[in-house]
C-alpha cells in the first residue's frame, strides 16, 4: 500500500476583515484550489473583548458550492432564506449546501458580543459538480456532542463530521462523498488514513506542527499530497489539523465573489437571480 508523500507546503496569508484575524492558505499564491476544496478561511484565535461588534458576517448569498464552518471555540449563529435558525457552539459544526442559491448570515450571538470571549473558526468550501450546482439548498448544525470523537492509540482524536473512518460514520451524509474531520493530536500521537487512491487530499494545520512521511507542516500551513493509497499524520507537540478527502470534479471552476459555477454565463446569471430576490432574503435575529 503506497503511501503518499507531501509535494509541497503552502504558508496561510493573512488577510484580516475588519478586527477578526484571518489567514487563508487557500486559494494563494501557487494554489488556486486542492480539487474539490475550493477555499479556507482560518478566523482567530484571539481574544474578543466584552461590548464587541462580534462576526462581520451579514446576509450574503451564495450558489454552486457548500460551506462547512467548524467552530473551534466561540459561538456562532446561523439564519438563512430557507427558514433555517441556529447558535452552534465550541466544537460544532455547520454544514451548508447553497446549490442553486441561499442567502444567509454568520453573526456573533448577542451574548457573546455582550460578554467577549475566545474565538476560533474555521470555514471551507467544498465544489459541487455541475448536475449538483442547482441542488435545493440545506443545511445542517452540529453540536459538539452530535459529532463522533474516535480516540486513536498515542492520544488523538478524530472528529468526524463525514465519511467512515475505523468503523465509524459521520453524521453528515455528503452529496459528492466527501470524508471531512479535525483532530486533535498530544505528542507521540499518529493517524493513519487510507483509502485514498484517486482521491483530492486536504490537509491544514491550524496548530501546532504535524509531520507527513518525515516532512514537516507547520503551523497555518496547507500540504499538498501526491499520490497514493495511504497517509501516516504524526505529531511531536500538541496539534489541531482539518483533514478531507474527495473525488476529483474534473470540470471548469468559474468563481466570482460568493458564487461557483461552471462559466461566466452562469455567474451572470447567479448574480441576476440575486438581484431579482429568487434567492430569498435572511434577517439577522438577536438572541
């Protein structure tokens, strides 16, 4: 069983909006995208104070693709045109399917603004093949305790939001397949994943340093993986990494702003469907 080595390491930039810290590995300079893994923001970590503005995140739309939000610490709530409403907490997740179009908001909840705290976010975008760009749009919020945390040998745990992994299964049932996770790893502590061959593999580390066939990936960096059938993550110090596989979507990514399509005529057409309101409207509610 090959396994597969690291062909190259990418830096996260810093690109902050506003107060909020923000780094983003991808798309940067020498990766526009790891296949199906369109996009990463890193949000945090950092410390906002009592009486803060929270999220800058208001209503906004978005068509063709999926965000999945992984609240590292912190909270965050949720409201879109589809009638959708949630406050997902530390160790949550937020997995959203926009399809053919959704407006949504991701704001601080009102006592978090209140009364501050540590925040921690990490938000990715997944593609969707073309016969799934006009896909009704869902969405599904995860507590921390309705997602799977599979203790491996060595102490690391794998949070599973996708996939099977050791005889486990996600609890989000992913339209294209995809295998999605974080874990945590203590000193010592190795991961092994497998089933790979053909597949896009996404591999970030949002703390600390992890090592891949004796290469190192740093902290707020992104690998890329060659191929093979198998990958050994092992950890010298304490560690958090954003893990995810996926079949290859051989086809045109055309992506403007908050929309993903397959062409130009398209993104036209995304951004007259919003404008003309076929995407509904989302009202930030307070609580």
């Amino acid at each position: 069983m090959s396994a597969r080595a690291i062909l190259s390491v990418h830096p996260a930039y810093r690109d902050d909006i506003g107060d909020l810290v923000t780094r983003r590995p991808v798309p940067g300079p020498g990766i526009e995208h790891v296949g199906a893994f369109l996009f990463l923001n890193h949000h945090g970590p950092q410390i906002y104070p009592p009486d803060n503005r929270g999220l800058p995140f208001g209503p906004h739309p978005h068509r063709g693709f999926e965000t999945v939000t992984f609240i590292l610490e912190g909270e965050l709530a949720h409201t879109d045109s589809v009638g959708h409403e949630s406050i997902i907490r530390a160790g949550g997740v937020q997995w959203m399917t926009a399809g053919r179009g959704i407006v949504h908001a991701e704001v601080s909840p009102a006592d978090f603004k209140r009364e501050g705290g540590r925040l921690e976010i990490l938000q990715l975008w997944l593609n969707l093949p073309a016969r799934l760009k006009m896909t009704a749009p869902r969405y599904i919020g995860l507590q921390a305790d309705g997602i799977p945390a599979i203790a491996a040998e060595g102490g690391a745990t794998l949070h599973l939001i996708s996939g099977d992994w050791q005889g486990v299964r996600g609890p989000v049932e992913s339209l294209t397949g995809v295998f999605l996770s974080w874990a945590e790893m203590q000193p010592g502590a190795s991961l092994t994943f497998d089933g790979l061959s053909g597949r896009d593999v996404f591999l970030y580390a949002a703390r600390g340093t992890i090592e891949v066939e004796g290469r190192r990936v740093p902290q707020f960096h992104l690998a890329q993986l060659g191929p093979g059938e198998r990958v050994t993550i092992a950890a010298s110090e304490p560690a958090l990494l954003l893990f995810g596989h996926a079949d290859p979507i051989d086809e045109p990514i055309v992506a403007h702003g908050p929309f993903v399509m397959n062409s130009e005529e398209e993104i036209r057409e995304a951004f007259a469907d919003y404008q003309a309101g076929k995407f509904g409207v989302a009202e930030i509610v307070e609580r």
